[in-house]
C-alpha cells in the first residue's frame, strides 16, 4: 500500500505503478485529426470501481469537458503530407491555452480520419501526438471504423435505444459520408461513400485551391461540363448543382433506393438496404444542417446542407438532434480499467510481454455448436469493423465464447481463428487471444500443439473487452501467475 492507500501494480520491471483505488480521476485529451479539420479537448473522469475485487471493471461516474480546441484546417505541406510540425504547434498551443501540461494528462487517445487517415505520413503524425506512447491510444481510423466513432460520438447509438425502429447516422465530412446503421443501442452495419464538402474548396476571392479527383468524377456525373483547374472559378449555380447531386446519392442511401451498387463507394455496399426513415445527421456538414453554423468556410458544405434538408423535408424523414456533430469523431478520453486474468493464462513467450495500446477486435456471434467455418466468420468481421487486416499489425481478439469448456468446441474455436488469420499465423506474428471464459489455458495449447502455430501465442481468460477498447498486457505477477490487463476504453460524450 502507499500512502494514497491504494493498490497499484506493474505492467513491467520498469514501468510507473498503475493504481487501481476504488475511485479513479483521470485528465484525458482526445484529438481528431481529420480530412478538412482537426480538434482537441480535455475532459476530466471520475471512475468508481464496480465490485470488490480487484479484476472488476471501472465505470465512469462523471465526465467533464474543461476545454474545447478551436477548429482548424488541418495543415498539408502538399496534397500528400499533412503537416506534422504545424499540427504539433497547434497542439501545444492547445494545452496552453487550457493551462495544462503535458505530464498532468494521464491519458488519451489521438485519431486520424477521412482522408487524413490515407495521407502517406498518416502514422507520423500520430507520433507527433502519441510520445508518451504508454499512456495514449493512436489509432488510424479507416471509414468502418470512422463510422462507428461517429455514430457513438453523435448519440445516434444511444438515441436508437428509444425507438423500434433503426436509426441511420450520417456523418459527412470533407472527403467522405460514413453510414452507420444502429438499433438498441448497438451498430449493426457501417459503409462509406466518397462524397464530402470539400473536394472542391475556394479561398475568400472564390479561387479554387482544392479539387479532388472524386470531386471531378462526381460533377461529371452531375452533369457539369467540368470542374475548373486550379486557379480557376466555380459559378454559384455550379457549386448549387454539384451539392444537390450529392446530397440525392447520400438519401438514395437513407431511402433504400435501387441503384445503390452504383454510389462512389470505398466500402463494400451497406449490408442493409433500407429504408431508414430516422436519420442523425453528423460531421461538418451537419452544423449548418442544425442550423448551429452560419458562416461559409470556401466549400460545399452550406449548400450541401440546404439540399439535405430540402429534400429530406419532401420524403419526411425524421432528423433527429445529435450530441455532437463536427465533434463526433473526436474522442473525448480514455479510460482506464484494471482488471486481472485468470489462473489458467497461456504464455507460449512470456518475453514478449508487456504489449501496449493493442486494438482489441470483439468476436461474438458464434453460434452453437460452434464450428471453424462460423469462428473464422466472426473473426474477420470483428477485424473489417475496426478496419483492420490479418497480418497488418497486432490485435487483440476479444473472444466472448459461451460454448463451455469440451474439446471438441474448443478445437473448433482455434480452427476458425487460424483459418481466419493464415497471415498473421505464417508470418510468426504474436497471437493474442483475450476470452471471457476460464478456458485460456486449453486454447493456448491447442493452438500451439494441434495447430502448430510458430510465432508467440498469448491467451488470457476472464477479462471482458470491448468494441473500442486497446488494451496492455503486463508481465506475470508471481507468485499467482496471472497478468495485469489495462484496458483503455474509449469514452464518447
């Protein structure tokens, strides 16, 4: 004990003590680096324990927004490389403003999106954000996973809990419009169109400094003659035509129309068709829909806006008020939550321990009797929703398996799982599995004996993850055996 009376462990020999009291406040920043804008805020969390031991979970009890960043363009060095040295100016101007340092922060998350997600020094300039790499969570989010941040970030996930019906988030933002289909509180299905209010942007004399190729494709489509080159001019009725034909392919979506197979898409279609006649509008675009922005920022987005709404008003769609809107997509913390595995952990390696801020991918839905067919399913849409790929990077897969503890179940578990990830698995790439069950101890085993899998293999049991969770794993604590779990949940206003 110490003299806070509070428990703490280690995630590692040389790591600062973690402390697990039964309350918890925490300072958390959370920064959204996006296509067209980027942002930051602090939040401060109170978190109380739930139960007595010390393998619960954290809840937080109260959260509070102590500051909110201006909105700035996010800074391009050119059309390829955003600006890392701007970004890291605007930042620390940030936490002077707001009066805080960075050693007061305990800890994070910083998200890349849209098509600052895709920029060649994307993970760069999440470094710029992330040097205290323990403490924070820096995730590129593709548009799967963009779309379910904004649909938690807006409230369309919580809002649909009250109705019977499903409610669509759309969230538009400079490059793209993420769909997310929610219903009680949960998102069942996400998909992306390259439709967005600035791949066509002006300066204050209306001179044209960006046009995207998708922006060309779309007025081609819209039936203009062409977009201007650069330097050049786009008429009012020009920018009135291209927003209308927009805003018709993003409700062409919402209505279920036919002819969705040929929307721009960069996702697979939206697996449910429709039609959806409750929306949540969010992303930049959805502060003029709201009518909580006036001024013009040399884009489509208030003409864009008033299109949706004309034409949303003549279909009768229901518009419901979110949370957020630009600030959807902008992660206001990260929690942390202490919990201890089980006794029958798997440790094939145990040096490769500890491991930090690991993407946790949440694998449910197995059906009983479970088979390898249906798990190796499972696994790779928990990875699609989180945009991730077998063998790109280390993930966590959050197992929920409530299918007992027999052989044969268990053989088919680890099956589906090689078969899911043959990269990741023939690569030698560490394979860490997190399940809910005391069942860690015979997965390992099998995994390594049966399916004969070469690199580190690491299960942990009786640890509950989440979608949006990131997790570190400790080094064993003896003489028990069991390890450390840190799990960095990310918290939606």
């Amino acid at each position: 004990m110490h003299d806070e009376d509070e428990d703490h462990i280690h995630l590692g020999d040389d790591e600062l003590p973690i402390y697990v009291g039964e309350r918890v406040e925490l300072l958390t920043v959370g920064v959204d680096v996006g296509s067209s804008t980027s942002h930051l805020l602090f939040s401060r969390l109170r978190l109380e324990r739930q139960g007595q031991r010390l393998s619960s979970r954290y809840a937080v009890t109260d959260r509070e927004v102590v500051y909110r960043s201006p909105v700035i363009f996010t800074p391009y060095v050119d059309g390829r490389r955003m600006d890392g040295d701007r970004l890291g100016d605007f930042v620390r101007s940030c936490y002077a403003q707001a009066g805080i340092r960075p050693e007061d922060v305990h800890t994070g998350a910083v998200i890349t999106t849209g098509e600052a997600a895709r920029r060649e020094n994307a993970r760069a300039v999440l470094e710029v954000f992330s040097e205290e790499a323990g403490k924070f969570v820096a995730a590129t989010a593709g548009p799967n996973l963009e779309s379910l941040l904004a649909a938690h970030g807006s409230g369309a996930a919580e809002l649909s809990r009250e109705g019977p019906g499903p409610v669509l988030n759309v969230d538009i933002g400079g490059g793209t419009t993420k769909f997310a289909v929610c219903r009680k509180g949960r998102v069942d299905h996400t998909a992306a169109i390259h439709v967005g209010a600035r791949l066509v942007a002006w300066d204050d004399r209306g001179t044209l400094v960006r046009v995207e190729e998708a922006g060309r494709q779309l007025a081609a489509r819209a039936g203009l003659r062409g977009l201007p080159e650069l330097g050049g001019r786009l008429s009012s009725e020009e920018a009135r035509r291209l927003a209308q034909f927009m805003a018709d392919l993003v409700l062409q979506v919402a209505t279920g129309e036919s002819g969705q197979a040929d929307l721009p898409w960069i996702t697979p279609p939206l697996a449910e068709s429709g039609p959806f006649r409750t929306l949540v509008f969010s992303g930049g675009v959805a502060e003029y829909v709201y009518g909580r922005e006036q001024r013009s920022f040399g884009d489509l987005g208030p003409q864009l806006a008033e299109a949706l709404q004309e034409r949303a008003a003549g279909l009768g769609l229901e518009l419901l008020e979110p949370k957020e809107a630009i600030r959807a997509t902008c992660i206001g913390a990260s929690q942390y939550t202490v919990q201890l595995s089980g006794d029958t952990i798997y440790l094939s390696d145990p040096e490769a321990l500890p491991v930090r801020s690991v993407p946790a991918a949440a694998v449910r839905g197995i059906p009983h009797p479970p088979t390898a067919a249906a798990v190796a399913a499972a696994v790779r849409r928990a990875l699609e929703r989180l945009d991730l790929a077998d063998g790109d990077g280390t993930f966590a897969l959050a197992v929920h398996w409530h299918h007992g503890a027999d052989y044969a179940s268990l053989r088919e578990l680890c099956a589906g799982i090689v078969r899911a990830l043959p990269q990741t698995v023939g690569s030698g790439q560490p394979l860490l599995v997190v399940l809910d069950a005391d069942v860690a101890g015979i997965v390992g085993e099998l995994l390594r004996r049966e399916f004969h899998v070469p690199g580190p293999v690491l299960c942990v049991d009786q640890v509950a993850l989440r979608e949006f969770d990131y997790v570190d794993v400790g080094r064993p604590l003896q003489p028990q055996g069991v390890v450390p779990v840190v799990v960095k949940s990310l918290v939606f206003r």
